[in-house]
C-alpha cells in the first residue's frame, strides 16, 4: 500500500547509523530495498537512492582515511623499529617482515647485489618454503627482479608465470615454481639515485596490486633504504672503532715495548760501563725477561747460568747465528753470540716458552751487549797477555840473569812466579805457515779468565799456567785436556808436553826445557796431536827427547832412596843394584853386599814402601835398573 505523505527521514536516519557503525557496504543497499517493500513513493524512493549513494561515497572516503591512517601507523612503526636496529641482519628482517604485514601477502623478500660477483642474491626472505628460492641469484635484467634493478622502477605483475615482459630463465622461474608464487611486485631501494636493492611482495594466487599498494611499498623501501644506509654505516663505524682501538692497543703496546726497550738498553749499558762481568749482565737479562738466563763460550763451556749440554744446543745455535736472530729450541730459546761472523759463544733463555717480538728483540739485544763484553774483555786479555808474554820469553831467554827482578816484574804485571805453576809447551801436530799464529790465538784463548800467560816462543807456543790453590797440578791430565782443547779452539791438532809443577824463574825455565824435550819425545813416538808429560814417558823422555835430561830422570826414579840413604845413612840404592845385577837373586844378593839374606830381604822392603808395590814389575824394573845404570856412569 502506498503511503503518499511517508518521509524519506526513517531511511536517511538508518544510514547515517551504517555509516557511524562502519557497516559493509551491502548493509547500504538494504535501506532502499525497505524502502521499496513498504511501497515508497517515487520521489521518496528517488530521495533514498540519492542518499544512499552518497553515504557509499563517504563510506568508501572513511574507508580509504581508515586505512590510509592504518598505513601511516604502520608506516611510523615501521620506521620506529628501523631506527631502533643497529644490527643489518635485524634491519632486513625488519623490512621485509614489514612489507609482508602491510601489503598482506604470503611472503616478501628483499634482494641485494653482489659488487664481486656482478649479480644481486637473495639476502633475507619472509614466509618462504622454498631453499631453491632462498638461495636464487639474479644477473641484472633477468627477471622481475633483474629488471627492477637495472631500471631503478617499481614493476608488479597478477601472474609472473605469463607475463612477457620480464626476461624469464630457467634458475629464476624454477625457483619461482618451487616457491609458487603467482602475484609479485617489486620496487627498488634508492639512496642518492643509485639502487642498493629490491624489495619484494608476493602471493601464491594471481591478484592486481593497486596503486596504493605500489606507493605503499615504494614508501617502504624508501624507509628500507635510509635504515639499510645507518646499519652499513654504523657497521663501518664500528669496524672502524675496533680498528682504531686495536690500533691504539698495537701503539700502546709499541710505546711500552720501546720504553722497556730502552730501560733495558740502559740498564745493560750501565753495567759494561761499571765493568761488570758475564754473569752480571746475564742476571740483569734474566730479571727482566722473567726467566732463567745461560752463557756458553764457544767451545760449549759455561760462562753463566746452566744450560743442557752445548751438543744438544748445536743446531739451534748454528741455526741462530744462519738467521743472525734467536731460535726456539723446545721449551729454550736461543742466541748465536756474534762478533761480525765470529761466534764468541751462545745465550740460551729457559723459563720463557711463548716469546713476543718486543722480549724477543730484547733478548737479542742482550746476546749483542753479551758479545761486546766478551769483545771488550778479549781485547784486554789479549793486551795484557802481550804484555805478560814478553815477561815469558825473557823469563825462558835467560832466566838466571836477573830472578829477582824477573820475579819482581811479573808480580807488577799480575804474575806470581813465586807461585807454583805448570808450564805447558803446545806445537801444530802437523805445522804450516799460519798454524803457529792460529795456536797463539788459542793459547790466549784457552787461558782467557785465569791468570795465566801465553807467548810464541821459538817453534812452539808456551803457556804459563798457575795451579789452583787445593789441586795437585797433575802434568800428565793437564797436558792431555789441554791438548783437546787446543784442538778445538784452534782447529787442528795441537801436541802439549807438559814439565814438573815448579816455581822461581830457574825452575819454571828448566820445566820449559823438560816440556820441550816431551813434545819432541811424542812427535818421535808417532804420537803427535796428544798430552804428555815427561814424567809420564819415564825413560823414554830420556832417551828420545834431546838435552837427555839424566839427573831429572834419576833423581824421578830413584829420589825417595837416595834421599832415604842421605838421611839414613843407609845402603838402599847400593842394594838394589845388587839384588838387579844378582838377577834377583836373594843368595847371591847377599854375598855380593856381604851381609845376612834376611838383611837384604829387609832392605828391598823398605824400598818397596818408599817406591811402591809395582817397583819389580817389568816395567818399572826397567826404568829402575836404567837409572841405577845413569847413576853409576854419572859417577864415574
């Protein structure tokens, strides 16, 4: 039924209650359907539908404000989480979980491009399945993409599969279809013109993106870039700082390795100044390296500290002074003590495995100062042993001219002649033209510290050796140990005879003599290169050495007897000549002296206890008999 004078205001009432209620949109077009079941007017009906189609007019303006105002939310939170990362990899998942979120799509995804390899690679994706997908690379223009980045323009697509624009390969769409996606858009990172990535939207079902939803994104990514731009930034800054500081560690550590340096450098400095010896400055580098210091010479013998045998030590230190540097050797480290190429001997550090450059260098530093004292204490050595040895070969010259004041001399040069002393006369086994001048150096050498003195001295070397107060002296060892040793400092073999332990000019010059005649004794024995001493080649000396030393020999093989009948009175020598010459005959022995056997019998025991159980061994019968035989020439 109709209703000529009914308003049009009920139903213009409703609508403004849709639109403050923010109803759909089909809810609009009920009104004028009401309208029409209660038989409206036309002009009513007409009325109607013009307010309905102005309330979806401002409807779809809210609508649009509503979003817009949810974009901009989502736009400033967007840029609120940006601004709070520092770290890249949060950026970028920021980013694309961002444009996933506002466009509402299955996945989103953002590309970056490698300078090196000339192509840009999937950096972070969002919603992704796919590995194939999450491990594509573009080269430039392939691709929805490729074609974003070379252009530098957004390009969205309802279904990439079928679109012909892009250039398609077989990596790309493989990855694409594993992925499935249909729907893609894209849109570029710009910073300064220059496009520093793509970023992406996809969906797995073909869709139309909008406008809005391109400028959506292009906001996004334009956000991307400024925060992308910061981390690489802040990341450089960072690399940067760390840079710096190890820097300034590796210049704080200089400084305090150079001051160190140079304490120590002082320090070492100081003590060459004030004279200090070897062990001085090895105790001074053990301090300061915190660690336990050695020094050998060179042939191995300690000057300082204590240190593994020199044998164990000879490769690293023919390895230090090949490098001219310190070598680790186990847990040791170690150091050629050099002179230009003359190695004076070796420094070893223990105590100190993991050596830095700075110690290292300082250890280094002490094996030069090391090499300079020994320098230093060499050239005075040898100073004063020219001195010395001028003494010595007036001494050997002509040692009954003046003994006093040849005594007198020598206590001013440090040299006490007053003082028992063994004379060692040392000859090249094999001599040529430069031996005797390499044995001179030796010779200073082997005596270097001690008081002793050295000179050339006719075809031989003498040495001059004090005996330590406590030793016996003995000729015989040292002969031989310092024929070794003179071997191996001068480089070939040296032959030493060794006299009588003596003191007083007369005495040592008459030891000399009896040296001489042993050295000349070994080479006529075929023993050249060895250590002997006279009293050790017993009658032999005698027969082979020239001079024929008679009475040194008698008086070492029959001394303690004729002593014994000098004091005594008594007939011992007489006795064992007989008991000899009877051909160790007791009976007839004893009427050759004319007294009882048992007489005799007590006579040969006392010469045993004065010349020893071995006194009728052949050997020593021997010499026994021949110097009974020397003595009764010499007599008559």
């Amino acid at each position: 039924m109709n209703h000529p004078h009914e308003s049009a205001a009920p139903a213009l009432r409703r609508l403004l209650d849709l639109l403050a209620s923010g109803a759909a949109t089909e809810d609009f077009a009920d009104v004028l359907a009401d309208a029409r079941r209660r038989g409206a007017s036309a002009g009513t009906l007409a009325e109607i539908d013009d307010a309905t189609w102005q309330a979806l007019r401002v409807h779809r303006t809210l609508r649009q404000h509503r979003r817009r105002e949810a974009e901009l939310t989502a736009l400033f939170d967007t840029a609120g989480d940006l601004a709070a990362s520092r770290e890249l990899d949060t950026v970028l998942q920021a980013i694309v979980r961002r444009a996933r979120m506002l466009l509402g799509t299955d996945t989103a995804y953002l590309t970056l491009p490698d300078e090196a390899a000339g192509d840009t690679y999937m950096r972070v994706t969002d919603g992704s399945v796919s590995v194939l997908f999450q491990t594509l690379r573009l080269s430039l223009g392939d691709g929805l993409g490729g074609l974003v980045a070379q252009t530098a323009r957004p390009y969205a697509t309802p279904d990439y599969r079928t679109d012909e624009r892009f250039h398609h390969t077989g990596t790309i769409d493989a990855g694409v279809l594993d992925e499935g996606l249909v729907a893609i858009i894209g849109v570029p990172l710009l910073l300064g013109g220059q496009v520093i990535g793509v970023l992406f939207a996809a969906d797995r079902s073909p869709r139309a993106f909008s406008p809005d939803e391109v400028a959506l994104l292009c906001t996004l990514a334009a956000h991307a870039a400024i925060a992308l731009d910061t981390a690489k930034s802040l990341a450089d800054t960072r690399a940067a700082l760390a840079e710096l500081n190890a820097a300034n560690e590796l210049v704080r550590a200089h400084s305090a390795a150079v001051q160190r340096a140079e304490q120590a450098h002082d320090r070492l400095t100081d003590l060459v100044l004030r004279g200090a010896e070897v062990p001085d400055v090895a105790a001074a580098v053990a301090a300061l390296l915190g660690g336990e210091i050695a020094v050998l010479d060179a042939e191995g013998e300690p000057l300082a500290g204590r240190a593994a045998p020199a044998a164990e030590l000879a490769a690293a230190a023919a390895a230090s002074r090949t490098e001219g540097r310190s070598v680790r050797h186990g847990e040791q480290w170690v150091c050629a003590v050099l002179a230009g190429h003359d190695a004076l001997g070796t420094m070893v550090l223990r105590g100190r495995p993991d050596l830095d450059d700075a110690d290292r260098r300082l250890f280094e530093r002490a094996s030069v100062v090391t090499a300079l004292l020994l320098l230093l204490r060499r050239s005075v050595a040898e100073t004063e042993n020219r001195v010395r040895g001028e003494l010595l070969t007036d001494l050997l010259t002509s040692p009954e001219r003046d003994p006093a004041g040849l005594t007198a001399r020598g206590r001013r040069l440090g040299v006490d002649l007053a003082r028992p002393h063994l004379v060692l006369v040392a000859e090249p086994a094999e001599p040529t033209g430069t031996d005797r001048g390499r044995l001179a150096g030796a010779a200073r050498r082997y005596l270097f510290g001690s008081r002793g003195v050295s000179a050339e001295h006719g075809e031989a070397v003498v040495l001059l050796a004090p005996i330590e107060a406590g030793t016996d002296g003995d000729p015989e060892d040292t002969a031989r140990q310092a024929a070794e040793r003179l071997a191996r400092l001068a480089g070939f073999p040296v032959t030493v005879g060794a006299g009588r332990p003596s003191a007083g000019p007369t005495a040592l010059a008459a030891a000399y003599a009896e040296g001489l005649r042993c050295v000349r004794a070994l080479r006529v024995l075929g023993r050249a290169g060895e250590g002997a001493s006279a009293r050790a080649l017993g009658f032999l000396g005698v027969l082979l050495g020239d001079g024929h030393d008679v009475d040194g020999f008698v008086g070492a093989a029959l001394g303690p007897l004729l002593a014994y009948d000098s004091r005594r009175g008594t007939e011992l020598v007489r006795t064992l000549r007989a008991y000899f010459d009877c051909g160790g005959s007791l009976t007839r022995a004893k009427d050759e002296l004319h007294v009882h056997v048992n007489t005799v019998v007590q006579r040969l025991d006392r010469v045993e206890a004065l010349l020893g159980r071995d006194w009728n061994h052949p050997e020593r019968s021997l010499e026994l008999q021949l110097a009974l035989r020397l003595q009764l020439l010499a007599g008559a």
